[in-house]
C-alpha cells in the first residue's frame, strides 16, 4: 500500500501529469484531445499517460482504433487521485487555459451529438406515437430498482445514454454498451450532465460482453431487443455478467402485427411474447417475474423483470469477459 502511494505522488509530480490527471478527472478523453489541449506532442502526451495508468491513477479503455482515458473509477488509485486533485491552485494560468480548452472540445462534442440525433430523431417521433409516453415507461423501470441497492448497473444497447441518466441517481456506478460509436458520442455529451457523473459508456457487443461473470447486480435492455437476430443468445449472455440475486429487466414491445416497423425500422422481431420470454429466462438461469403492461394506441410496452438464481448454470468466460469491470 505504502509503495503503490509513492508510486501515485511520483508519477503525479510533474507539471503535464498533474494537469493530465485534473483534465481526465473532468472527462473522459482521448490522446488527440488531449493533446489539443495541452498545445503537446502526441508522444509525449501518451508517454505521460502510460506512466499515470501504469501507478494506477489512470484508466485506459481501447475502443476499436480510439483509447479513452479517465481517473480510476475505484480502490485506492480513486482515493489517492482526489486527494491530490483538492491541492490544485484554482487560479493557476495553466490550469484555467486547460479549463477553457476543455470547455471548447466538449462544445465541439454536443455539436456534433446535436447533429447525429437531429438526423434520427423524425424517425424515433414516428415510432414513439404508437405508445404510452416515454415518460411512463421510465417511471415504470426505475421503480422496478426503487427498493433494490444498486452497485453496479449495466444497460446493454445504451443509445444516447438516457437509461444510464435516468438511473444514475440510483445507482453507485453505471455502464453502458453500444455497437453504434455516433449513438456512444451523443451518449458521452449526455452524460456530462450535473448528476450522471457515476456512469460510462464504452463500445461492445450484447452477444459477447467484455465483462467478467457476475459483474453487475442489475441489467436493463431498454428497446434493443428487438432488433435482436438470437434473443436468446443476448439473455444468456445478460445473464452471464448478473450477480446471483441480481435483476434484469427487459423493456420491450408485446407481440403485434405492424410489418412497417420491420421495412421502415429495422426491427428484426414485431415484438415478443410472455411465454417466449420466459422460456428464455429460464434457459439463461433466471427465474421470471410477473410482467408489468404499458398499452398505448397501437403497441403494447411491457417490462420483463428476473432474477439470476443463486444455483443457476454457470458460464464459462469467454477472453473478452477475463477482463475485471473497473
């Protein structure tokens, strides 16, 4: 413990990692804005950032050809990063352009996450009509948690990070995964809003999660199954990253007869049925809960809730899910 503190206050000690380690405390970012940022050398920038992620200061996260970084979510690199980030002078020259910098990179994000929903939100209207107020339905699902300790939440298809959002009040920490890089960079500007602060998002496959077994007490999968070519496959593999006594819950549309949404929206499945969804959540070791109904003028909401049994089938790991949650 001593000798992983010294190692922090060392690697910490020298003016472009101190200001390295206050930026990716604000936000998780890349080399390049990072870079941009600091007016330095890409070498130089990830020199810095192998040193502060090699004494545990630092995350990094590889997303196809990008790698993030942020502060450690936890454990003592958590705790010693705070600590120094209190001794910062808050009217430092340095610091405040970095500040400014920073500001001006997010900005650049929300525009860009502002254009990416604007070209899909006429399409997201259109289906939207067909049922209750979205509203209702987030209603529903966080009271599905509301009595529930939440340490670690994992919504699988996050789109624009708004379940992530919605629970983060909730939760200690959250995770969202998408295949969508557009659906993840909107996501990442929603979720520098005042309160979402405990959730991330990252890119990854529902099939073939890059999580350990048992990593999350809960689950949601909000309007992406259907888009599902093996639900079957998704819920086991949902299943498999549950904690036993944990909660997954399942928000998706009943069985209906609008062929439109397939030709018009992709839709691989025209919603699903109480006895399919059990079947599946018994065949992925979860034991089905009574469902709640949300009708609305042409679909049918409903909300599959289950519980991972303590004795259920265990999982064998594939190497994407060897590696440890952070």
């Amino acid at each position: 413990m001593l000798d992983f503190v010294l190692q922090g206050l060392r690697a910490a000690a020298e003016p472009t990692r101190f200001r390295l380690l206050a930026l990716c405390a604000d936000s998780e970012l890349t080399v390049t804005e990072l870079t941009d940022i600091l007016g330095q050398s890409q070498p130089r920038v990830s020199h810095h950032l192998k040193q502060l992620c090699d004494t545990g200061l630092l995350e990094r996260r590889q997303e196809g050809t990008w790698a993030f970084y942020q502060v450690i979510s936890d454990g003592v690199g958590k705790e010693l990063a705070q600590k120094l980030l209190t001794l910062l002078p808050k009217e430092d020259g340095a610091l405040i352009l970095d500040r400014q910098r920073l500001s001006k990179v997010k900005q650049a994000r929300a525009v860009e996450a502002q254009r990416l929903f604007a070209e899909n939100a006429p399409r997201w209207d259109e289906l939207r009509r067909l049922y209750v107020p979205e509203h209702e339905v987030e209603v529903a699902l966080k009271d599905v948690f509301s009595n529930k300790h939440v340490s670690d939440f994992l919504d699988i298809g996050t789109g624009t990070g708004r379940i992530l959002e919605l629970m983060a009040d909730q939760i200690d920490r959250g995770v969202g995964i998408d295949l969508s890089r557009a659906m993840l960079a909107v996501a990442r500007v929603n979720l520098q809003r005042p309160g979402a602060s405990n959730c991330q998002v990252r890119h990854g496959d529902m099939y073939r999660m890059p999580f350990a077994t048992g990593s999350f007490d809960a689950v949601s999968i909000h309007m992406v199954l259907h888009f599902s070519d093996d639900p079957a496959t998704a819920l086991l593999e949902a299943s498999r990253v549950l904690r036993p006594g944990g909660h997954m819950v399942v928000v998706d549309f009943d069985r209906h007869d609008l062929e439109f949404l397939r030709t018009e929206h992709a839709h691989r499945r025209l919603g699903f049925t109480d006895p399919e969804m059990r079947g599946w959540f018994e065949g992925a070791g979860l034991q089905c809960e009574t469902p709640l109904r949300l009708e609305g003028e042409e679909l049918t909401v409903v909300l599959w809730e289950a519980r991972r049994l303590a004795d259920s089938i265990r999982y064998s790991d594939s190497p994407l899910s060897q590696k440890v949650l952070k």
